[in-house]
C-alpha cells in the first residue's frame, strides 16, 4: 500500500489488517514540497510504523525535478499525473515483491480525487499485471484524524505540492 503520509494511512491500515490482510506500507512522494514538510511527513509515518510495527518500504528520496517537470504546466491535471507517478512505483515495486495487489492511503482523503485514482491504480494494475485494490476508505477519515492527535503525529494542512500550498494560501489570502 502506498503510504501518502501518516494521517491518510490509519483506517486504511486498521481497516485491512483488521480483515487479516497482511501488508507491506510504501513510502514514495516526490511531490511533497518544500523539504521540510517531506521530512515532518516522512517522520511521522516513521512514528506510525513503530507504534503499529508495520512493515514499510522507504524510497527516501527527493526528486522534486522529475515531479515538478512532470507537472509543471499541466494546470487542474497536476493531480492525476502525481497520482500516476505514485501509483506507478508501488504496482511496480508490489509486483517485484510478488504482492497480491497494491493500493494507496489517497484513497482514504475527502480532498483527493477518489474517481480518478480508482481509474488509474486499475488501469496501472493492467499494465503491470496486478490487481489495482479500490477500496472506499473515506468514510473513515474522521476516525483517522481522531487517531492521528491521539498519536501526536504529524497533521499537515495540504495534500503536498508546491500547486497545492499556493492554493492554501490564495484562499487565505482571498478570504
């Protein structure tokens, strides 16, 4: 399961292990804009995996090049190409691992575009040859944010790039 960061991961998390699936977490977010929100990002799904003994894969990297060449310019369809570049490395990194299928945390946020990602992992699934699991997880989000101050991990305030923090602060600025 991709981990897009601590707070989106916990009733995704509780609710599959909870049907005794066994899974193996990726950290992979090349889009989290500036440093240091990948890093307090970073830290708390750190946190989380040891406070639930998860097994997660780390791709600790900081390719803000790549995201931002890929998104730069494409406007409103920023999110689906950050989705693709995301879900891309985990059905490829499921499939080396020999994983029966592979998923995201993003579909656990209200603010994502849920549609659009189901009809990505599906069609990334086909092209690697593992099923895509698109699993509704949004009804439990207040839960997540419940269990994320419980924990005392890490709330950030935007889905992670540079697009989105500029779009946070517009919003203020306009109000």
């Amino acid at each position: 399961m991709h981990i897009c960061c601590s707070n989106c991961s916990i009733y995704p998390l509780q609710s599959l292990l909870g049907q005794g699936a066994r899974i193996k977490g990726l950290w992979f977010n090349p889009n989290i804009h500036p440093y240091q929100e990948y890093s307090a990002r970073l830290l708390s799904v750190r946190k989380l995996a040891k406070l639930w003994d998860l097994d997660v894969e780390y791709i600790d990297a900081y390719p803000l090049d790549y995201f931002l060449g890929a998104v730069v310019g494409r406007g409103a369809d920023r999110c689906s190409i950050c989705y693709e570049i995301r879900l891309e490395k985990t059905a490829e990194t499921a499939r080396q691992m020999g994983m029966d299928c592979f998923s995201t945390s993003l579909l656990a946020s209200p603010y994502q575009k849920f549609d659009k990602i189901v009809q990505l992992g599906n069609s990334i699934g086909a092209r690697y040859g593992i099923p895509f699991h698109a699993e509704d997880m949004r009804t439990g989000w207040r839960l997540s944010k419940s269990l994320s101050r419980e924990f005392d991990l890490y709330r950030q305030k935007y889905c992670g790039c540079v697009y989105s923090e500029m779009e946070r602060f517009m919003r203020t600025r306009d109000k």
